[in-house]
C-alpha cells in the first residue's frame, strides 16, 4: 500500500460496481463481520451503490458492543473501589451498564483513566505500587495479542498491583452461531481483515464447507469492501463456498505465529456471553491458571452481578443482523450517541453509531448525492 487514496479510487471503485452489476443474477444476502467495515460501507454509502440484489448485513463485529452487560457492570464496581486505578481505551467510557457508565464513575469520584495500550496501564501500575491497577482488556483476536503480552510482562517482572479485566471474544464461533439460527438470511461471509492477520485462515475452511457459504477475507477501505463483495457474489453465482483471501497484504494463511504462541501461553478458551446474543460456546478468551493472579475478576470478586438491560434497546437484533439500526422505534429519539441505550450508539465501530453519525434516520434511503462516496 502506497497511499491510503489508492484504496479510495471512484474510477476503479466504479469499475468493480459495474462488474458486481454484470456478475450477479439473484438476490444474495452478504454478512460484512466487522464493525469497521460496517463504517466503511455506511460512511461512502457502499449499500446504496450496489446493485439491488446485494443486500448487506451489518454482523456482531463490533467488539465494544459485544462486551456483555454483566462484565460492564463489574468494571463499574471495580472502577468505583477507592484503591483501584481502572485504566481502559476511551470507547468504553460512554458504554452503558445497568445503571451508570465510567463516565459516572469518574465523575462520582472513581480514578478513571483513559490509556492508548495496556502498556500505559502497565507504567501506571510500576509508579504507583500501592494502588491497585486494573486495565479493561476487551475486543477480538486483534487486540488480544498486545493484552497478552502485557499480562505475561507483569508477571515477568513481578508487578503484583496489575491485574485485567478480560473479555475477549473469537469470530469463529460467532460465525457459527449465526449460521445455526433459525433466522439467518446470511448467504456468505466478509471476513474481518485484521483478525486474520493475527490469526490466520485455518478456522475458516471447515465453517465454510459446513454451511456452504463463501468467506473473503476483506479489508477496510472502500475498494478493498467492493473486491470483497465482488468475490463474494462471483462465489455464489458459481455456486462455490471456499475460503478466499482478498487481503494479502495484510493476511497470510498462518496469521502472526509469535502472536499466535503469545495468545496459548496466556490465554485459554472459554465460552462467552454477548451482549445482545447470549452465550456462545467456546467463543472467548480467559486467562489461564498460570496468570490467575493477574485476572481482576478474580482478584475483586465480582462475580454473580444482577444486570437489567433497557426494554426499549433492540441492539442485540442489530447485532444479529436481524434489523438495520433505524427501525429501532428508540434509534435517534430516546437513544442518541448522548443518551445511548445500548453500546452499538456510541462505539466507535457500533452500527447504530454509523447510522446515526452518516444520516441514516429513517427508512427512506438517503440520496447517494448527499453521502460520502468512493
């Protein structure tokens, strides 16, 4: 990659739209996995580009969203603990627990602190030995690796006042589970690029083959969204369902093996709830017996917490893909990016926050003249 606006090109971005137009003879319903992507394709109004028999999906690839509302409250209550220095990347912030936010708790009195790396939380922890410094370790394969390697640091150097709060979530499984419901539409798969460039292609092939769906791994520009879709339809019309690679700059088929051997030395598989989807087996991430002392769920007890989701949210449909963000009777009324309802308003990869962030309020299309485009 030259230069970013090589991947936001309108003549060559023109040229796969028309072959999309030429290729495809009956309606397909694609699933992109990837919250980034979803802004991507609302951002440049992608969707209203496409033919219309190319319907996408917006997926559960949003990992602030997904991060279950009983773990939102325990960083509530650690974060609220005079002792306790609670570090977290800023998207979490305005993330709603039953009753309140970090935002609350900083403003009640609770040291929160927004940190650009679990890094940082680690130097905090090193300058003050006498508080206790808890970093919130959420996301996909893709920020696990720079979590794992700062657990298996505080061990290695024996900081004992660090300890994380882990809810890390794998896109496998979660594939999985949509394809076993019985309201799914999808048709086939764009893969999230960045996860496979940690880790790999090798868990695809099976899923792919099991249900009969192509899954290209995509990456996040405007262009690399069209190949992918262009793949995608190209697989369905021949009716083929293999795993292709539309991300090779980034991706390799054995992803990032030191990150890889980082992750099964600090973590292991667990199963995982999700916000707005429930529990899916073998989905997540925990910390191993190994680094137990290090796990702040264990370290603070904080275990059996009653939580109470608004009646009004309908963001685990979202999530699901079983409703598009505006035809949620509290999309842009009762929930806005200031009053969110739910975490996909005001995460930064969340779907609703795309709709409401590029205009999308209502049913009605906005006009391709008034949207970003490629």
């Amino acid at each position: 990659m030259k230069y970013l606006d090589e991947f936001q090109n309108p003549e060559l971005a023109r040229r796969l739209l028309g072959e999309i137009r030429a290729t495809v003879t009956r309606p397909w319903a694609l699933m992109e996995v990837c919250g980034g992507q979803t802004h991507t394709i609302i951002r440049h109004g992608i969707d209203q580009l496409l033919p219309e028999e190319v319907e996408l999906i917006h997926g559960p690839g949003c990992p602030v969203c997904v991060t279950p509302l009983a773990v939102i409250d325990q960083a509530l209550e650690i974060a609220a603990r005079p002792e306790v220095i609670f570090c977290s990347f800023g998207d979490m912030l305005r993330v709603p627990g039953t009753d309140r936010d970090l935002f609350r708790v900083r403003g009640e009195g609770g040291d929160v602190r927004v940190v650009y790396s679990p890094l940082d939380a680690l130097k905090i922890a090193q300058q003050n030995p006498h508080r206790e410094v808890v970093f919130f370790g959420i996301g996909f394969e893709t920020t696990a690796p720079p979590n794992a390697m700062t657990v298996y640091q505080a061990r290695k150097l024996g900081i004992r006042n660090f300890s994380m709060l882990v809810s890390h979530v794998r896109v496998p499984p979660a594939i999985e589970a949509i394809m076993t419901s019985s309201s799914c539409r999808v048709q086939g798969f764009l893969a999230a690029g960045h996860v496979c460039s940690v880790m790999g292609t090798d868990e695809y092939p099976a899923l792919a083959d099991r249900f009969r769906v192509p899954i290209v791994v995509t990456g996040f520009e405007p262009l690399d969204i069209l190949e992918g879709i262009r793949r995608t339809v190209r697989q369905l019309e021949r009716g083929e369902h293999t795993v292709d690679n539309a991300y090779p700059r980034a991706v390799r088929p054995d992803g990032n093996p030191a990150a890889r051997a980082m992750l099964a030395d600090v973590f292991e598989v667990t199963d995982r709830s999700w916000r707005g989807i429930g529990t899916i087996p073998a989905s997540g991430w925990r910390l191993s017996d190994c680094y137990r002392d290090h796990d702040a769920e264990h370290r603070f007890s904080v275990g059996g917490i009653t939580t109470r989701e608004p009646a009004a949210c309908r963001s685990g449909e979202v999530l699901q893909g079983l409703i598009k963000p505006h035809e949620c009777q509290a999309f842009g009324t009762t929930c806005t990016p200031r009053t969110p309802l739910g975490a996909t308003m005001v995460s930064s990869e969340g779907a609703c926050a795309a709709y409401y962030l590029y205009r999308r309020l209502g049913s009605t299309p906005t006009p391709l003249e008034a949207t970003p485009v490629v």
